[in-house]
C-alpha cells in the first residue's frame, strides 16, 4: 500500500498557543513536522490494530466482501474525536483492499479544480482519504456528489451562450472521510456514504497496551503498573498517551537518565508539566478555579471565558467535555456549576499547583 499525498498545501497551522497541551487531543506542530515516531507506532494490518473490536468486526466483513466481488470498498465515513485513529484507520484499509492511498485535507481544497484535479489522478480501486471532510466548501461537496454516486463528473465549461456541459467518467474507487463534527456535514454528503462508523473512546486496558508497545519502539522500560498509571490520565485517547509517554522519556532521559519508567518517575515528570493523577492541567484547574469563586452560582461560558482570557469556544469544546466526563462540571440553562465533586478536587489541589 502506498500513501500519496496531494500536492494541495495544507495552510492551517494556525494554532493558537494555548492550544498547544500535552492533554490536548488536536495534533501539535511537533507532531506534524516529526512524525517518524507516530508511523513506527501504526500498525501495519486491521488486526494489528488495538480497541475498536466492534468497528474492525464491520469493516472487516466489508472488505472481504469487497475483495470477493472484486470491487472498491463503499465510501465510508470514519467520525469521532481527534486523536482516536482516524487517519490510521484509513490507512489500513488501503492497506487491507491492496491499493494506494491518496491523502488531502478538506481545508486545503479550496476550489473546485483543486478536487477536479484529485479525482482526475484516481486509478481504478484506489482510496481517496480526505480528513475534516466536513470543512469542505459548498461548491466542492456538489462536484463530489455524482462523483461519490455515479463515478463522473459533471462540468460546465465556458460561459453565457457558450456555456456547455461535460461529463467526464471517472475510475470507481472509495471515498473515505473523516471528521470530528458529524453534525456539521450536510445531509446529501453523510447520505452517499454507504458505510459509516463512529470511533469511541479506547479503554484502560487498551491504552496500556498501546504505551506498551510504543515503549518498546522507543527503547524505555515501563512496567505494567506504570503504563496502566499513564494510561488511566491519557482521557482514552492513544495520541494524548503518546505524547506524554515521549515527554515522560525527555524527562526520565536529561533529569534521572534512566530508561526505566516506574509509577514515582512519571508523577514526578508530570508534575513538572504541572498534570496531575486525573489528566488536569493548569487551564483545566484554572477553569475549575474561576467557578469555586462564584459560590454555587451558575457562570456564563463567555464570563469565564472573559475571566481567564480566553475564548469561548475553546473552553466549550476542548476544556468542558473531559470536566464533564469526569463529574466536576454540569452545563446547565443558566450557565456552567461547579459539581461537589469538582469543588472537593479543586479545593485540594490548589495547595498543590
């Protein structure tokens, strides 16, 4: 399986610096620019492949079809929070089908030749992977839907009176997309996809194996305590795991120059990156702090957001979902409260930080 990348630049490097988390699920520059480490660590088969058993049982009994009829895999819809395994996913089932994958970035494809050009470079049964799909442009979404259905595209050339039609046939091949917000991508798109799965949260269990691994691959020795520890603050997300096993061995390496991981070292390393036993960092205890001010009163999401300095919907939507999951935080039509839970937290680890 080969993976090609098209030659639409990605120009959304943007990210802001208090974005930039070791908690934080989006992909930092770091990993963008270096990533050999990430692909030692994808598996290179759908067995291989760790969590997600009932999606792999689905795509696997999709892709023997497939391979049975002799036929490109249905366009499929990978969706779920960043850091989960999209990307990878698709990979391997360009890996599983035998054919090439071809990569783009819907914020990249910016006008409709940009997507003429990609569909055009298709060869019979090749993968298309196109990420943030629900970021696409409204003119790009029309072209891909005859695209996706009848394998041609349907373009107008010329203008006025001597504006004609063109249909252009193209190879069948697969569509697969990813994105992180379902909802926001419209009806007739999600509606052409023919197989559509969503990637949950991974367990501890499942994490602890994949640090496992990756600890191998990187050369540090982590005991099974140690990695289901590190596993239990990764919020069951592999990428967030990664990333902290990578700073844990910065640390263990320059300060205790040591490759044995141990349960001590890697409270002492996150402590150092101010991340204590439950994932928090310092934006989250911030957040947790400002509503422990307000004395049980519900607090508007741009109040706090005014109150730390910083936007609304970064702590709406990168912020509020773990403190919800872990039970300090409920929404409510009046604003955000503090739970009693994450009031005991944040009470007793003030001293601390």
């Amino acid at each position: 399986m080969a993976i090609i990348s098209s030659n639409v630049g990605d120009n959304d490097f943007s990210l802001r610096r208090k974005e930039l988390r070791l908690v934080g699920s989006k992909i930092i520059p770091e990993e963008k620019l270096n990533n050999n480490n990430l692909n030692l660590s994808r598996p290179n088969t759908l067995k291989e492949f760790i969590g997600q058993e009932k999606l792999k049982s689905s795509l696997r009994i999709a892709i023997d079809a497939s391979i049975y009829r002799k036929e490109p895999l249905e366009h499929t819809l990978l969706h779920g929070q960043p850091g989960l395994g999209k990307t990878t996913l698709a990979f391997l089932i360009a890996q599983e089908m035998n054919t090439k994958c071809r990569v783009a970035t819907a914020p990249a494809i910016e006008r409709p030749r940009d997507i003429v050009g990609l569909l055009l470079g298709l060869k019979e049964g090749e993968v298309l992977f196109i990420d943030e799909i629900h970021r696409l442009n409204r003119l790009t979404e029309e072209l891909l839907y005859s695209a996706m259905e009848d394998f041609r595209l349907d373009l107008t050339i010329g203008a006025n009176r001597g504006a004609r039609c063109r249909t252009i046939n193209l190879p069948r091949f697969t569509l697969i997309g990813a994105t992180t917000k379902l909802a926001s991508i419209s009806a007739p798109l999600r509606d052409r996809f023919g197989i559509s799965q969503k990637i949950e949260f991974y367990t501890y269990d499942e994490l602890k194996k994949i640090i496992s691994n990756f600890s191998l691959l990187i050369n540090l020795n982590l005991d099974d305590e140690a990695s289901y520890n590190l596993a239990k603050i990764s919020r069951g997300t592999p990428r967030i795991a990664l990333r902290l096993l990578r700073r844990i061995r910065d640390y263990a390496q320059v300060v205790k120059k040591t490759k044995v991981i141990s349960v001590n070292l890697i409270k002492k390393a996150l402590n150092s990156y101010q991340i204590d036993e439950k994932g928090l960092d310092s934006l989250d205890r911030q957040y947790l702090s400002f509503l422990n001010q307000n004395n049980n009163i519900p607090t508007g999401l741009d109040s706090i957001a005014a109150g730390l300095s910083d936007d609304s919907s970064m702590l709406e939507f990168v912020v509020e979902p773990y403190l919800i999951q872990l039970g300090f935080l409920i929404r409510t039509p009046r604003g955000r409260l503090l739970t009693a839970l994450g009031k005991k937290y944040i009470e007793s680890r003030n001293d601390n930080f």
